[in-house]
C-alpha cells in the first residue's frame, strides 16, 4: 500500500498537535531519564495526577509514549528517543528567537543550558 504525500502530511500534524501543550512536552522531557510512573511524572510537571493521565494517554494514542505494566504500576516511556531531538531543536530555535528580542541575560541563556545538561 502506498501512503500518500497528504497522509505522511497528516499524520505528521497529528503528532504536532499531540506535543502543542506545554504540559505534554513536559512529560516528554521528563521521560529523557528513563520509564516513569503517573505518580512520578505529575509530581515531576506540577500537575494533577489525573490531567497527566489525559496527557498520557493522548501521547500513548499517538504513539509517542508506551505504557508497561510493573506490578500494580503502569510505567510509561518515550516509543522513539528521536522525538528528544526533535523537542531540542525547537527549543534552540525558540532561544535564538528570544536572543534576538533581546531576551539574552534571562530566559535564552536558561534555555541553552537546559538542553546540553538535559
């Protein structure tokens, strides 16, 4: 079967809209370090567990998390690391943007670190 320009084109809008929230991108950057429960990425972002298990599962349906059942626990990670550098070059463009508005003593030179340490 032959996959169309206009599809590759959707499901790559669909994997864009997937990581429009903040909140998502989050748990995505949290997951750099390896599988991570509910629990522990809500506390690690700052919000509800609930919220955090819409965002997963909106992730999970677009395939950019997986969950593993561990015990009585789901753990969740990154399907394709890959995703990380794509987050990571978006976040230099968004640093030299800020840079370039002037925005250099703060926030551009906090967004650069956090990608090399990250």
């Amino acid at each position: 079967m032959k996959v169309t320009r206009e599809e590759v084109f959707r499901l790559h809008a669909q994997i864009c809209k997937a990581l429009a929230d903040p909140s998502r991108l989050l748990i995505i950057v949290e997951l750099r370090h390896g599988s991570r429960t509910v629990s522990e990425l809500s506390r690690a972002i700052g919000a509800a567990q609930p919220l955090t298990s819409r965002h997963l599962g909106i992730l999970r349906e677009k395939g950019v998390v997986r969950a593993e059942r561990d015990g009585t626990f789901v753990r969740y990670s990154l399907s394709d690391r890959r995703i990380l550098g794509a987050i990571d070059l978006l976040l230099d463009v968004l640093a030299s943007q800020l840079a370039r508005q002037g925005l250099r003593s703060s926030a551009a030179r906090r967004l650069r670190p956090a990608l090399r340490s990250a």
